[in-house]
C-alpha cells in the first residue's frame, strides 16, 4: 500500500568552487512545487555544510603553517550534528525548527538558470503523476515525495552521513579551476559575520593537499582530476573511502545549465519510472 509521503535526501558534493552551491540552489528552484499542489514533489529544503562548520575557536590549527585549517576532513565540519539534522528531517519530513542557516551571509538564493530553462525542466519534474514515483530502498510506494538537498565539500567523508543519502552527485574540476575560481571569488564571510581571506599559501598546502586525503580513496589509483570512481557495491567502507552508487559529473569546461543538465536527467531517473 502507498504511503503518503517518502522522504529522498540529494547529495551535491566537489572540492572548493566546483559550483556545487550554484548546483543546489538551481536545483531548489527547478523541484520547488507549484502553489496548486499538483505535483507528486510535495516539498524541497536545502542544506549547506557550512552550516555544520565548528565555531572558530574549535577549527583545527595547522602547525606547519601557522593558520587555521577550515579545509580539513578532521575537525572542519561536525559530521555528528549533520547526521542528527538528517536524522530528524528522515523522521518529520522537515529540519529541526530550531535550526537556522547563515548562508544568507555568504551569498544569496538566487536561481542562475534561464528562465526558458527553469521552465522546461520544472516541467520536467512537477508534470507527473504519483504513480510515476520510484519504489526504492528509501522511496518506498508514495503519493508524495520531500526533497532534501545537502551541498558541501565534504559530505561524503563520514559513512554514517554518506550512507543517508538516497542519491550522490560530485561533481569534478581541475586542480587549475579549483584555484581560479577560489582565487576570483569574494572573501568569505563566516557564521559569527567575520571575514576569512585566503593567505597566498592557503590553497597549495591547505586546500589541495586537504582534498585529496578526504576524497583520494574514492577515485582509481587516488588520482582526482581523472581517475575513475572506484566502484563498491556495499556502504561497509570507511571514512573517505569508496562511496556506493555515486555518480560523477565532469563539470571542466560545462556551463551551469550543462551541469544542471546532467544533475537533472539522474535525479528524474531516480525519481520517476520511466513513461
């Protein structure tokens, strides 16, 4: 028997400036359900790991270079409160209400898409039926589906948050347009309003080198930039090892839109048989 809501969490993982936060807040606009409440998407929320980012005092300090590590797997995120917030919206089909987002502070909400492309694939997503919906271990049978989108750079280090999400994106750029981009971008604000600036070491001996230890057991022979996933068939691995049925999206040299593209076409797949 169908129940009447089933609950999909959406992973948008990459290192630094892959676009993942642009990805996110695309994808919020596309899935958003229409007023008329017509679709079998009944709702989407979006979470940003840096929400979970530890107060500055607790932010790990690198002793080789004298500089707090914000990039780090072991220490720069509070995997435990992420998996609690996840454990909460599984079980209300909503985040906790006492929970509260800053990224207000570090950028806006706004949907990058044009509007003849927000509007084909809204139609895409919100035009079905409920008996289109995909049974699956998660979404079982459902007149309705939440949507949860969780995006940050390291949602896929800890196992016992991986293995929440129901659908796992990463997207892959180069370590050349990682730096390009981080260097091109506006300083970032953090929670408590204070400004970090990048110091000219930074992304060298931080960033890159954090990168890899957190996300180098899940690609072919630890290479990155072009190795292939390596493939699991269990969610038995450890931290920062190989993830179960992610799904790579090369996204060197795509705009938005072809990013958004792709992203697209699996989460249709994941939701909805096919017609």
């Amino acid at each position: 028997m169908a129940t009447d809501t089933a609950i999909v969490i959406l992973g948008v993982g990459g290192p630094t400036s892959s676009g993942k936060t642009s990805l996110a807040k695309n994808l919020l606009a596309i899935l958003q359900p229409p007023a008329d409440a017509s679709s079998p998407i009944a709702a989407v929320h979006v979470l940003h790991q840096d929400d979970f980012t530890p107060p500055k005092a607790e932010i790990p300090w690198n002793d080789t270079w004298k500089v707090q590590d914000w990039d780090t797997p072991h220490g720069s995120c509070n995997y435990r409160r992420l998996e609690r917030v996840l454990q909460y919206f599984i079980e209300h089909h909503a985040l906790p209400p006492d929970f509260q987002s800053s990224e207000h502070r570090r950028s806006n909400y706004s949907c990058s898409l044009p509007q003849n492309e927000l509007a084909l694939w809204r139609q895409e997503f919100h035009i079905r039926a409920a008996s289109q919906l995909v049974h699956s271990s998660r979404c079982p049978p459902a007149r309705k589906v939440v949507v949860l989108i969780v995006e940050g750079f390291l949602i896929y280090y800890d196992a016992a948050v991986r293995n929440l999400f129901d659908i796992r994106l990463f997207l892959r750029v180069s370590k050349a347009t990682m730096l390009r981009r981080r260097t091109e971008r506006q300083n970032y604000v953090l929670e408590d309003g204070q400004v970090w600036e990048d110091p000219p070491f930074y992304f060298d001996e931080i960033v890159w080198p954090a990168y890899v230890e957190a996300h180098g057991h899940m690609f072919e022979q630890g290479d990155v930039e072009h190795g292939a996933l390596v493939k699991t068939s269990t969610n038995d691995a450890p931290d920062g090892g190989p993830v179960k049925d992610m799904v790579l999206l090369e996204a060197e040299g795509y705009t938005k839109e072809q990013t958004c593209r792709s992203a697209c076409e699996h989460i249709l797949s994941f939701l909805y048989r096919s017609t």
